[in-house]
C-alpha cells in the first residue's frame, strides 16, 4: 500500500474514532433535555386528545358553572380579558419578531 493510502487510512480511522466520541459526548448532553421534552410530549398529546374528545372540557366546565358559578363566571371574564389583550398585542409581538430577526441576520459573524 502506498504512504498516501496508508495515510489516508489513518486519517479516516481517526475521523471515525472522534465521531463516535462526539456522538457519545452529544447523546450525554442530550440526556438533560429528557425531561422537559417528555413533558412537552405529554403536553401535546393532551392537546391533541383534547382537541379529539371536546364534550370533556365541555362538560367539566358546565358541572363547574352548576357547583362554583360565580368562579367559572370570574374565570371566564379573566380568560375573555386575556383574550382581547392577545388580540391587541399579536400585530405588536409579530412586528417585534420581524425586527429581531433582521437584527440577527445583520449581525456581524464572530
């Protein structure tokens, strides 16, 4: 075998032996987004479960208004002032949101 290919060799098998520790060094820092992410998963599903089978929520908020009225009947304004405040602010948040990308994509490069 030539020096070029011998070189070659050892090279590659070099690369090969860092990738793998890279892998193993990221599989480990991945680990702490375990529990997070597992609980965003739960999330989600639920979501999704919710968005599925709506006569729970449903229901459970119309055995609320009979026991506890005037606590769903504060709740609800709460939730409608929320609401509207959302409404306002989304023109404002999306405009923030373009302006802080520009600024990142004009950023100079470290």
């Amino acid at each position: 075998m030539s020096p070029r290919r011998e070189a070659l060799v050892a090279r590659r098998e070099q690369l090969l032996a860092r990738s793998a520790m890279l892998r193993n060094e990221t599989a480990l820092r991945a680990r702490a987004f375990e529990g997070p992410l597992s609980w965003a998963d739960w999330a989600l599903q639920s979501m999704a479960w919710l968005r599925h089978n709506p006569a729970w929520p449903a229901g459970a908020v119309g055995l609320l208004a009979v026991v506890r009225p005037r606590r769903v009947l504060r709740w609800t304004r709460r939730g409608f002032a929320a609401w509207r405040l959302w409404r306002r602010a989304r023109p404002y948040a999306s405009l923030l949101a373009q302006g802080w990308q520009r600024s990142r994509r004009d950023a100079p490069r470290l």
